[in-house]
C-alpha cells in the first residue's frame, strides 16, 4: 500500500436512498487491511510487555493470537474514521446527522471489508429575495400606564406587612401551625417534615401556594381559629414522597398581616431616586427599551412570516424529523400534572402526534430556512457568545457554569442551543433588511350620541 491517508485508499460509492439520504458503501481492500492492520500491530508491540521478548520485538502471529479483539477494534475505528473523512471531505455536501457504520460482513484481518454508512443532508432550498420584506410594524409608544405598572411592582416589592384582625383576603400572609394525616418516614427530608407538620410557618395567599388548595380553603380566615382542608398534590410535586398523593390538614391561624402599599414618595427614598420625576424618567427608558425589543421581535416574525409563505415546501431529513417529533411530545407530555391526566393524554395521543407532527415540521422548515440564509449571509455564531449564554442561562437557573454546561452536553442540547442563538441573529438581520412602513394608530369607534329624553 502507498504512503498516502487511508481514506484515499478507501473504494466509495454513493447511492440517495431517499430525499435528503445518501447511502455511501466503502471497501477496503485486502492490501489496504494487511497495511492498516501492520501498522496497528507495530504499535501495540510497543505498547504491550510479553514474557521471552524485548519491547517491539514479539512475533506479529503472537500479538494477534493474544490480543485480536483490541486489534481488530482499532483497525475497524481506524478504517470507520478513515471513511467518515473521506465523504466529510466532499464540502459540497451538507451533512445533517450520520447512522451507525453497518458492516457487509464481519471484519476480518486477512480479507477485504466492505460496509455502509448513511448520511442525512440538509434540504434544498430555493430562497426567494429576502431581503426588504414590507411589512407593516406600529412605531413605539410608551403608554403612561406602563410607566405606572412598572412603578406599582416597586411599590409592592418595597412594601411592608402589618398585622390586620380583619379575614385574609388574596395576597395576605398568614403565620399558622398545622398538622396532617401524612406519616412520615424515619429519614424524611427536613423539607418534608416541615411540608406536613409544622409550629410556626408563614403561608402567603398566592401562587405559587406553599399548600396545594391553601389559597382557597383559607381565603377569608381569622386569627386564632382552627381550619380543616384536604390538599391534592400534583404529579410533578418536588417532594417525590408527596406526588400524587391527598393530604387531610388541620390548621391554627396564628397571625393575619396585609401588605402595605408604599406611596411614590416613598418608594423614591427606598430606591435612592433625586425626585419623583427622575424615577418616572428611569422607568420610562425601561419600558421604551422593552417596547423595542419588542417591536423587533414582532418585525423579525412578521418578516419570517412572508418568507416562509414564499418559500415551496421541502423534503425535511426523516430521523431528525422523528426525533423532533419525540421532543416536541416529550414537552407536550411535561404539562400532565395527575394521574387522570395522564389517562387523558394517553386516551388522546393520536391526536398529540398529529399535533407534535405539525409542530415539528413547523420547527424544522424555520430551521433549515435560517441556516440557509446564515450561510449565505455568513452569518455566524461565536463561542464567546456561546459562553455568555451558558453563563447566563447556568445563573438563572441555579446551577455553576460548568455542571450546567456538562449538562448540556450530555443532553445533546448544544447543538439546539447554537441553532436557536443563530436564528434569532437570522431573524434580527432579516428585520432590520425589511422596509417597515408605520402601522396607523387604529382609531377607536365612536360612541354613538345618546338621545335626548322627550
């Protein structure tokens, strides 16, 4: 065998099974085999110690007989990975996922070896101009019961509770001691003890409820009275051992406090602001930001909507779609809360994978359309900026960088999370390309006059 790579050594030949699968057939050759495996067998004679023979020096029939397994694994990797370099080479295919190698016949270290690999490509997609898409978008306004709702959340978080002898009303915080019929284990979390029995706990009177029911069943209760409710606790409870399960509660309201709201005066003083006006100013940036934001969000999917309508249907590749379709009834499923729902979901798939179908699809044509345009665009995205999004998604949901990227790895959800950032950088393009025209004010019907009593 010459001096040159495996791959080139390697006898392709390709044939498209179906839309968007090409199914490649590779042959080693005798010689090829016999070449590779001389190689491979110089290297474990170097690696390996046999009782008789110095280091590199033991017959090649010996290290075969004693060590075929691991030989025949390695020339088979190498001859795999010789394989998936070779068809990677070809840049004027876009592979989208690959199968699993699958041999003709079984490896063997003095014969040819033939075998088969199918790859799945992105679709072919004939993209109309898409660039200066008119759409229509309406200019931004903040509206100054914005400014004030952004004020009245301050002013709730900021708000101090006072006792109250009046019943409990929504939003009140309760101090109570409970009791229930739950029987704990003897290595029950403290969590858990505290969950079903305790002396002194606060109860707030809003979602989400510390006790299943808790808002209803003491909505309008006193201090120093006794109340008796039965809690339902969801499937997907965080205590496993309280999943699923009724719970009978008796409880002693101990103490009623409301929330009192501050005034703007005094939420100024709380959040260190020169003057009311200046606190209005600083929310009114606020809000005028966020209105933006979404104002280009509406735009980038206005744009995709014209697009898309553009744009002919295309053959998706099949096992991706599959395993979208799988995800998108996994989330499906994440809603069911019970065991009735759980029947009901059940009762209902067909028309959950119809659904699921459809969603995937949707899901999928968007993808390889920003994909498509990201490529010609050379638009891309950075790892930094893949670092900065791990950073702040690990942060927001509790975990350290680094666990949270492990994570993501292990669940395959890099892949997922680089194509969602670059859509939505396809999409940011795409509406500022588009030649927006301001959306008129629509203009509320006028009352009709009231007539005159005679």
């Amino acid at each position: 065998m010459s001096n040159s790579k495996l791959s080139d050594n390697l006898t392709m030949s390709c044939k498209e099974e179906k839309a968007c699968l090409k199914k490649f057939l590779f042959v080693a050759e005798k010689k090829v085999v016999e070449g590779e495996l001389q190689s491979i067998i110089k290297e474990f004679s170097q690696m390996v110690v046999i009782p008789g023979f110095r280091k590199g020096k033991a017959p090649a029939k010996m290290l075969i007989k004693r060590y075929n397994t691991e030989i025949t694994e390695e020339l088979q990797r190498k001859i795999y990975s010789a394989a998936f370099e070779k068809v990677t080479a070809d840049k004027s295919l876009d592979i989208v996922s690959y199968g699993t190698p699958q041999e003709v016949a079984p490896l063997k270290l003095d014969d040819e070896y033939s075998f088969s690999i199918t790859f799945e490509l992105a679709p072919e997609i004939k993209l109309p101009e898409y660039k200066g898409i008119e759409i229509e978008a309406a200019p931004v306004k903040v509206p100054k019961k914005d400014i004030d709702k952004q004020i009245d959340y301050y002013r709730g978080m900021y708000a101090t509770y006072t006792d109250i002898e009046t019943p409990a009303e929504a939003e009140d915080m309760l101090k109570v001691s409970y009791t229930s019929d739950f029987e704990l284990a003897e290595d029950a979390s403290p969590s858990l003890k505290r969950q079903v029995s305790a002396e002194s706990n606060w109860l707030s009177l809003n979602e989400p409820e510390l006790i299943p029911g808790a808002v209803k069943a003491l909505t309008g209760a006193v201090k120093d009275k006794e109340y008796k409710f039965e809690a339902t606790y969801p499937a997907d409870w965080r205590d496993a051992e309280l999943a699923g399960k009724k719970v009978k509660y008796e409880l002693k309201v101990l103490n009623v406090q409301r929330r009192k709201s501050l005034t703007d005066e005094e939420v100024v003083e709380k959040m260190k602001f020169e003057s009311v006006e200046k606190m209005r100013e600083m929310f009114e940036t606020v809000a005028k930001n966020e209105a933006e934001k979404a104002r280009e969000s509406e735009i980038s999917q206005k744009v995709y909507d014209v697009l898309d309508k553009k744009i002919k249907k295309f053959d998706l590749p099949e096992n991706i779609l599959k395993g979208e379709v799988q995800n998108e009834l996994h989330r499906m499923a994440k809603g069911v809360k019970s065991e009735e729902e759980a029947e009901v979901f059940k009762k209902d798939m067909d028309a959950h994978k119809k659904e699921a179908e459809k969603e995937a699809e949707n899901k999928l044509r968007k993808t390889f359309i920003m994909r498509k345009i990201a490529e010609l665009e050379k638009i891309s995205v950075e790892q930094h900026e893949i670092d900065g999004q791990i950073k702040g998604m690990s942060a927001h949901y509790g975990y350290k960088e680094k666990e949270f990227r492990s994570m993501l790895e292990k669940a395959g959800g890099m892949e997922g999370m680089h194509m969602d950032m670059l859509s939505i950088k396809v999409a940011n393009f795409l509406g500022k390309e588009a030649k927006i025209k301001e959306k008129a004010a629509e203009k509320k019907p006028a009352k009709a006059p009231k007539e005159k009593a005679k």
